[in-house]
C-alpha cells in the first residue's frame, strides 16, 4: 500500500485518524464499495460513497483506482465471497 500511496492525508483532510488507518480504510472502505456495488449497482454505490462526509479522500482513491485495490484484496484472500454473484 505503501507503494501506491507513498503519502496519505490526515483525517482533516479526508483520510483517517492516523497513516496505518489510513492504509486500513482505503482496504475497509474498497469492501464496503464493492458490497455496495453488488446490492445497488455500480453507478448508486459511488453516489452513496460520494455523499459521505468521512473519509473524503479515501472513498475518491477507492473510486479513483477501484482495479488495483480490488487486485490487492484478491492477491491476499481478502475479499468477502459472494454466491449470488
């Protein structure tokens, strides 16, 4: 993650209490928009995440680079499995 986002923002500037939550989040915050997806659909869960008044800059990055983060939870056996899918 490190990698990817050499530098991420405070919370007062959209990201999380601290540099390791804010790693977390932008993983926590990916699950919850790909959950969101497959109940609402794609273009009402990024209305949902847009909408929020928390974590402004990471919900943009889960937004922004969707695939690569969706490839990190994949690559470590992270993301939740859907039968209905």
């Amino acid at each position: 993650m490190r990698e990817i986002y050499p530098r991420v923002p405070h919370s007062r500037d959209g990201g999380a209490a601290d540099e390791d939550s804010t790693y977390l989040h932008l993983l926590v915050n990916w699950l919850e928009f790909d959950a969101l997806s497959q109940l609402l659909g794609i273009d009402k869960a990024r209305e949902v995440v847009q909408g929020k008044d928390v974590y402004e800059w990471i919900y943009g990055e889960v937004i922004k680079d969707n695939q690569e983060l969706e490839s990190i939870v994949n690559r470590h056996g992270l993301k939740i499995a859907n039968e209905h899918r």
